[in-house]
C-alpha cells in the first residue's frame, strides 16, 4: 500500500505544516476501549490511502478533510471519488469476528475546516459513538491522540494506538499538540480523535489534521519536531449533529419521509418521499404473507441509526431490520400471543428514553410498549394507557405535531370520521383530545398515515387514501387549539383502492 510521500517530503522541505498527518504512535490499545476509532481506506490497489476516524453517530465517520484531496484541493460535497471503506470496532484489526466494515456512501466536507462527515451505506450497531465535547480545550490540557497509522517502527500496523499530548486552543478551528514523551501523530492517523477524560467519559475535542511526523518511520532522521495541529469540534457540535440527524419516517436514508403499504396481493410496498409531500414510484421490500398484518415504522429498533419496520404478524410481534436502502432483512420476534386484530402504530420516542416506542390497541385498550434497541431489539411490558373506547378508532402517528418536545397521537373514530390529536404528557401517556379534522370516514378516507414532516417545512403532516382511489397529502396546520389538517393536494392518481393499509 502506498501511502502520500510527497506530501511528507514537502512538509520537510518548505518547513510548514501543510501535509496531512496520516496516527498516533504510541501504545497499543488493549480491549476495545477506542472502538469508536475508523479506519478508514481511500482509493485501492496501489494508490489507495490510509486515515483514521471517529464515528459520531451510528452511520456517520468524522475525519479530516484533507484525507481525500491531500490539502490541496476543495472537497467536493456527494459521493466520494474513490471507494472509501471505513472499519470500525476493530482495534485490532485482525480481529474479524467484532466491528464492522462499510462503504462510505456520502462526504459532507465542513466550509471552513479540515473537517467531513463520511456517511456509511449501513449503520453500526454494538459500536457507542463518542461523546461530542462542549467545551474548548484548556491552555495546556492532557489529551489523548489515537490512530491506525505508522509508528516508529511498523510502517502498517494492525492495532489501534493512543498517544499523550498536551493541547492548547485559541478561538480559531485549531489545537496546537504538544508530544508528551516520545508521542508522534504519523501518516495514517490524520482524521483521528483527539480525547479528553470528563468525569470518567472520553469525549471528542478535534482530529488530527497536521503534522511534523519526526520519528516516524520513513520520516528522515533530520526532521525531530514531533507537534501537530488538530481541528477542534467543540464549536461545531450543531453542524455534526444536524447533519447526522435521521428524519423520522425515513427508511432509504435520504432523510425525506417515506410510506410503506400493504397491497391486496399481500405484498409490503415502500413509496420513497420526494421532500415535497408527493411520493416516488413503488419498490416491493416484502414479497408476500403480509395480508392481516398491522404494520408500521417509526424510529430505529436495531441501534444502526437506520428505521426499521414492525409489525404484528400472526399474533406475533417482530421487528425487521432495514438493509439500509428501505428493503428489509430477517425478521426478529420480540413478542407473541396478541390478538390478530390488534392496532400497531409506532409513535416515537415516548419515554423519552431515547429509544423508539410502540402503542398498540387490542380488547378495547390501548397500550404501551417501551422499546428496547439494539442487535438485540425487544420490548418491556405493556403499560396500560388507555381503558376503553379504543376498538373504534384507527391508529397513526403524526410525530411532534404540537412542537413541545413530545410525540403525538393520531386517532380517528370509525363512527362519526372525526380525527382526534392527543398530545404527548411527559409521563409516557397522552393527554385530552382535541379534533384534528372532520369528514375522515373510513368511507371518503379508507386509509390514514401520519407523514411526520414530509414536505420539509418543519410541521407534522399526513397521507389518506380516498374512495375514489387517490391518494392525498395534507400539509399539517394549527389554530387556536393546537395542530390541524391543513390544505389537501392529490398526489397519487389511481390504484388507491388497491392498498390494504398505510404507514
């Protein structure tokens, strides 16, 4: 593997810090304390390049800009140019049986900073993403570099090594880092995180993003400056998290609400949003068995920042995980013995806890279900939410319609086609009604769905089919007493009337 030596040979040369500084030698890693760290591989065969990285979010890398032009260019936003593959949660990287390996899919450079965010084509699950520091570094605090690239003796190392500096900020995107001991950042480990301990925590102040590399192998002897520069995150933690942000309802991953639909053929359809309220044309993610089945998907139940789909099949309750695209893997039961006429609807984060949640209606109650995410997805036991009166009304989940921090219900009563909204309490229940639209028969609107924020202007919105068999977007509203229907537009033309349910 070649790595960038005339980079190296010109930060030598001219005397200032302009090539990237491609990890950290100094201990090996033991356990899987940093599993945290990418590394990441650009180009292939002879020309490809070594970085590090650090992941930030199930599906997002952040490393160094300068990773993918040599400091010499502009990155462009989209697609990477070359194949990128991130590895993490392998500090040793012969170690195949933990971590994951992934394709980047999308790059995200920061404007200002030899900062970007590498979207992954999956999410990672099992691997805890670093914690975003705060708070700038102070004048001369101990930090910790750590990388996959050269040390001082191995030109490509298998593990993971971490390195002692001290740091000194100023109000600029750069840290300056001192060695401590013998500590150099070398080629591979530009884009590595540089850590702080916080009351027992390893939070993510900068990557590396320069270097002197004195003492590195292949470094001439000549060249004994072991300092480096990093680029500091604490003051863009809104770009990093914005960016990562996930859109609830989104299952391709383009951060635009979807609708998944059970046809009378018994087949799961997944129509892609446009970002506009209108959907894109139909992908088939379940073959068939899907007739009867309550189906729904809200929030992501296998911990790879990716929404998965539930649904209540049989009597059974299953989780089944997205591939990443919208089609689905196996499926995982997480529970069984409910009633085949059960009403699933997947809300959000009720409990606030971070995790997705389920209400589910069956023998005239309503209950909930507290997820549980992660490889291993499942559900505690049902809390009783709701006594009676629950039999004639049709579920669906409208997200945060009312902006308060917490998720809403959507329920319209079967008798009358009054469409109720019941707002989120803080005690995982859901408060008083108030009428959210009229003239919702199940004969003039079949079929209900919350759309969360499908045309992207910030308010909760939904989808009906009609009897006509159309389809309709209706971008949400608000009056004095809280959210509503707003102004319908048809965006489906026909074959409306085929479709069993929608979520």
């Amino acid at each position: 593997m070649a790595l960038t030596s005339t980079l190296l040979a010109a930060t030598v040369v001219t005397g200032v810090l302009t090539s990237p500084a491609h990890a950290a030698a100094g201990t090996p890693v033991a356990g899987n304390a940093y599993a945290f760290t990418a590394k990441l591989m650009i180009g292939e065969g002879d020309t490809a390049r070594a970085c590090s990285g650090v992941l930030v979010d199930p599906r997002w890398v952040v490393t160094a800009a300068s990773c993918f032009t040599g400091g010499l260019t502009q990155l462009a936003p989209g697609k990477p140019a070359e194949k990128t593959v991130a590895t993490i949660g392998r500090t040793d990287l012969t170690q195949t049986t933990v971590g994951a390996t992934r394709n980047a899919v999308e790059l995200v450079p920061h404007p200002d900073r030899d900062l970007v965010m590498v979207k992954l084509a999956t999410g990672v699950a099992g691997v805890k993403p670093i914690v975003l520091a705060s708070t700038p570094v102070a004048a001369d605090e101990s930090v910790h570099a750590a990388g996959f690239g050269r040390t001082k003796t191995t030109w490509v190392p298998d593990k993971l090594h971490t390195a002692p500096f001290t740091a000194v900020g100023d109000s600029s995107a750069n840290v300056a880092l001192t060695a401590t001991g013998d500590a150099v950042i070398c080629q591979g480990d530009a884009g590595g995180p540089v850590l702080r301990q916080a009351g027992g925590t390893q939070e993510l102040v900068a990557v590396t993003s320069t270097s002197w590399q004195g003492g590195c192998l292949g470094t001439p002897s000549t060249e004994t400056r072991t300092g480096a520069v990093a680029t500091r995150v604490d003051d863009v933690r809104t770009w990093i998290t914005s960016t990562a942000f996930a859109a609830p309802g989104d299952m391709t991953g383009d951060n635009k609400p979807d609708l998944v639909a059970v046809d009378d053929l018994g087949k799961l359809r997944l129509y892609p949003g446009t970002g506009t309220g209108a959907l894109g044309s139909p992908a088939y993610i379940g073959s068939g068995g899907w007739s009867g089945a309550s189906v729904t998907h809200r929030g992501d139940w296998t911990g790879d920042a990716m929404e998965d789909i539930v649904a209540i099949v049989g009597g059974e309750l299953r989780v089944y995980p997205n591939r990443g695209d919208g089609s689905l893997a196996a499926p995982i039961k997480i529970g069984s013995g409910l009633p085949t006429t059960s009403k699933l609807v997947g809300v959000g984060d009720v409990a606030r806890d971070g995790r997705p949640d389920l209400v589910i209606s069956y023998n005239d109650k309503l209950y909930r279900y507290d997820g549980v995410s992660g490889p291993a997805p499942s559900v505690a036991a049902p809390v009783l939410i709701g006594t009676s009166g629950w039999n004639v009304m049709s579920l669906t989940a409208p997200g945060d319609a009312d902006k308060d921090g917490r998720v809403d219900l959507l329920a319209r009563d079967t008798r009358d086609g009054i469409l109720y909204h019941y707002l989120g309490q803080a005690n995982g229940t859901f408060g008083d009604r108030t009428e959210y639209g009229r003239a919702y028969s199940v004969t003039n609107r079949p079929l209900i769905a919350g759309a969360s924020d499908a045309n992207l202007d910030g308010v909760a919105d939904m989808w009906t089919t009609a009897g006509d068999g159309t389809l309709w977007f209706y971008k949400g509203g608000t009056s004095i007493h809280g959210p509503i229907d707003g102004p319908s537009t048809k965006v489906g033309t026909g074959a409306w009337d085929t479709i069993r349910s929608i979520s």
